[in-house]
C-alpha cells in the first residue's frame, strides 16, 4: 500500500513539474497580450558603412507614414506578420523580423541590401546619360538606388545590365562570380574602377592607375586572365603605368597592347 501511495505521489510531481510551466507560458502569455505597445525598437543590419535607411524610414514603413502608429495598441491585436511585409516591400530592405518583448515593446530587425556594383546609365561612346540606374547584390538581384545614400562600389555599365534576368543564365553566372572577385581581391577592387559588359557578354574593365582599358572577353576563366594581367603589371606596367592605354588579355596564351 505504501508502494502505491509513493508511486501515485511521485507521478503527481512529475505531472506538476510539466503542468505548472506550462500554465505559467500561458499567464505570461495572456498578460502580455493585455498590454500595450510602448514602443518601437529598430536595430538595421548590415555594414556598418552603409546607411540605405535610417530608423526614422523604418518606423514610416512600420506604420504605414504615421497612418497607423502601433504605440498605445494591444500587443494580442498586433499582427506581426503584416508588419514584416510592410517593411520588406522597400527593396531597400533584405530580411525584415518583428516581434514583442516583454517590457511591451514591438522589436523590428531589419537587414539592409548589399551592394556588389552599381549600374549606371551610359551612351554608346561611354558618356553617363543621366543618374538614373541601380544596385546588384551578391546574389545578382538588382534593387533601387536610396536617394539619402550613395554606396561606394564597383561601378558595371552596358546593355549587358538592361536585362535583369541575364545575370540568371549559365553566362551571367561567370559574369556574378567576376564581380564577387573584383569584390574580395584586395589588389583588383582598388585598381578596377568601372566594369563594362557588352550585349554578347564581353568584359572591358577601366583601372584607376593609368587609366587603362583592359579587354578582358567573356568571362570564363578570368581567374587565370587576372594572374596573366598581375604578372604584366608586377614586371612591366609598375615601371611605367601610363606606357599603354589598351591592354588585352581575351587571347589564350598572349597579351595585346597598345
């Protein structure tokens, strides 16, 4: 009998244990639902560097220009979900999460876009045309310009870029890992200033150091293309930048210069 009862009493502080956190989420939960929003947390991700938006933006975003300013609400009777679309519909934005603490407050985490070049509008002779263009991320999807910030990248040009969807074919892909290299090389994102691309996909770049054009083809294999240029920078170029003003390395086995 007394088996029995220490049986019965140890499952009776087992079911306890399991009943009463669960019961406590559930009054935590409830109490939290009576409150009231007191206010908007906005973190924004990204490079530090890179200001697209400012918590100021976000917050328009969040309550739709003040339409709907979300303080003073009841957190049960805010749908965060509808929040995170209204944030997430600026292109600007690449990840947007809203949620509710404790203390009542909505927390908005917002992640900006990355640029990895910036295209810009020019004539047949290479001219800007106007300022009108857009940014690539590192995943090829092109997003607005902000008109508060102006990120510091690579600059493409060339009917290449009119078509957004080129960069999603088995070509544009070399042409995306051409520009995540000019990206991370520490040497060739300092001395290649603006990336031009052809309708058949043919790469000239411009450098900095002796303003030089550098036919570069198709993409493919520019990896080995790039160690043939360094090597003809280490030993020529390096005595005399401005000695050529045309250098090609489309050509297996050999460089152009003029």
């Amino acid at each position: 009998m007394l088996r029995k009862f220490d049986y019965s009493w140890t499952l009776l502080k087992r079911s306890l244990w399991l009943i009463l956190p669960i019961a406590g989420i559930g009054m935590a939960e409830s109490k939290l639902g009576q409150q009231r929003c007191t206010n908007l947390v906005i973190s924004i991700q990204g490079d530090s560097g890179t200001r697209f938006l400012n918590q100021m933006d976000v917050q328009m975003l969040l309550t739709e220009n003040g339409g709907d300013p979300l303080i003073g609400s009841r957190l049960r009777d805010v749908a965060l979900h509808d929040l995170e679309n209204r944030v997430s519909r600026n292109k600007l934005i690449k990840k947007c999460q809203v949620f509710r603490d404790l203390r009542g407050n909505i927390v908005v985490e917002v992640e900006q876009e990355k640029p990895l070049a910036r295209w810009i509008n020019t004539s047949d002779n290479g001219e800007m045309r106007n300022t009108s263009g857009y940014y690539i991320n590192h995943e090829g999807v092109f997003f607005p310009l902000s008109e508060s910030y102006s990120a510091r990248t690579l600059l493409v040009s060339g009917a290449y870029f009119q078509n957004p969807q080129k960069l999603r074919s088995e070509k544009g892909a070399q042409v995306l890992e051409l520009l995540r290299f000019l990206n991370t090389d520490p040497f060739w994102k300092a001395q290649v200033t603006e990336m031009n691309v052809d309708k058949d996909g043919e790469v000239d770049l411009t450098t900095l150091l002796g303003d030089q054009r550098v036919e570069l083809g198709m993409a493919e294999d520019f990896e080995s293309k790039f160690k043939k240029l360094r090597i003809f920078y280490d030993k020529v170029l390096s005595k005399d930048w401005g000695r050529y003003k045309r250098i090609s390395v489309k050509f297996q086995d050999q460089i152009v210069c003029e």
